[in-house]
C-alpha cells in the first residue's frame, strides 16, 4: 500500500512543504547564480527513471555558462563556479530536483538517477528490480557512501532498497540524509 500509493502522496507533501521552508535559501542560492556570472540559474540534463524511462533533471548551474553536459568522470575537470562550489559541498545544487518530485519524475527516496551513458549501472539495476523504483533525490546508496563508489555497489544498495521500500525505510534514509550533508567528506 506504501510503495503504491503513500509514497507518492508523502513525496508531494515532503516536496510542498520543503520548498516553502527552503524559499528564502533556495531564492539565496539562484540570486547568488546569477550575480556571479549573469548565466542561467538552472542546470538541466536528460537521466533515466523508473523503468528505464528518460526525463530532464533540474539543478542549479555549478559550472560556468556554456559547459555542456558531460558524464561525471570528465565533469570532475571542468571548472566551478565560486557559489557552484558552496552550493555542491552543501547539496544545494540537488534543491530543484523538489520540481522533479513534484511532477512525478522522481521520488524523496531511491536510487539516484544515472545518466543514459552509465549503461552498466542501468543494466544492475534491470536484474535486481531497482529500475521499477522512482529514481530518488537521495537513496540507500547515497547515505551510505560518498561518490567514488563502483557501479556493483551501488546497485547492491539500490537493489537492497528495491526489495524493502517502506515507510519506515524511506524515514531512516531520509533521517541518514540530513545527518550526512551536515558532516565533511573524506579527502581522497
């Protein structure tokens, strides 16, 4: 009954009230954007969702204007904007994806959204279920390891999360969220 139905009224509720308690930062973050280099405020790029649909993610922009979309491992190169770097340490950039949840593109919880290129991680992710979920704006794999991790892991962990969605599970996860943005990743 969760997964199919209260999961998605809790997403909208979730999603509703944290952009009236975020307004005055997510306002912050934009307006700081948009002074530093007068480019768009907003970053949006194709990823694939629940069951293996594609949809357009909404960020806000970290890297200067003109940087196309790029996969991950060559994004790590590219320059950041001065306010990309404080709104990227601080998961602010993630904020608009609160548009995502809201339409139905995504969910408060599950795997995150990989980009078409990862074919390997969608593939995981088709064998052990993982690919039926919403993808989420954090997830069991998230609150349990910093980027780095290899695509068997993470889709270990999305698929874990596949198998036991509950409300319970989603509140743990979302309570682990706040508690690891809040402390300082690891030094590679």
């Amino acid at each position: 009954m969760y997964r199919s139905f209260f999961k998605r009224l809790f997403d909208i509720v979730v999603s509703i009230v944290s952009f009236i308690v975020l307004s005055p930062l997510l306002s912050l973050a934009a307006l700081a954007i948009y002074l530093e280099d007068g480019g768009p405020i907003f970053f949006r790029q194709k990823r694939v969702g629940r069951d293996g649909e594609l949809f357009e993610i909404w960020k806000f922009r970290s890297m200067p204007v003109n940087v196309g979309n790029v996969e991950k491992a060559k994004a790590v190169t590219l320059p950041i904007t001065r306010v990309g770097k404080i709104i990227r340490r601080t998961n602010i950039d993630e904020l608009p994806q609160l548009i995502n949840i809201l339409r139905g593109d995504m969910s408060v919880v599950g795997p995150r959204p990989p980009l078409p290129s990862q074919e390997e991680l969608c593939k995981m992710r088709h064998a052990n279920g993982a690919i039926n979920c919403l993808p989420g704006l954090t997830g069991l794999a998230q609150v349990n390891a910093y980027d780095g991790i290899t695509d068997d892991v993470k889709a270990g962990f999305d698929g874990e999360y596949a198998a036991k969605v509950s409300f319970l599970t989603d509140s743990k996860i979302i309570l682990k969220t706040f508690i690891f943005v809040t402390r300082k990743p690891p030094v590679y």
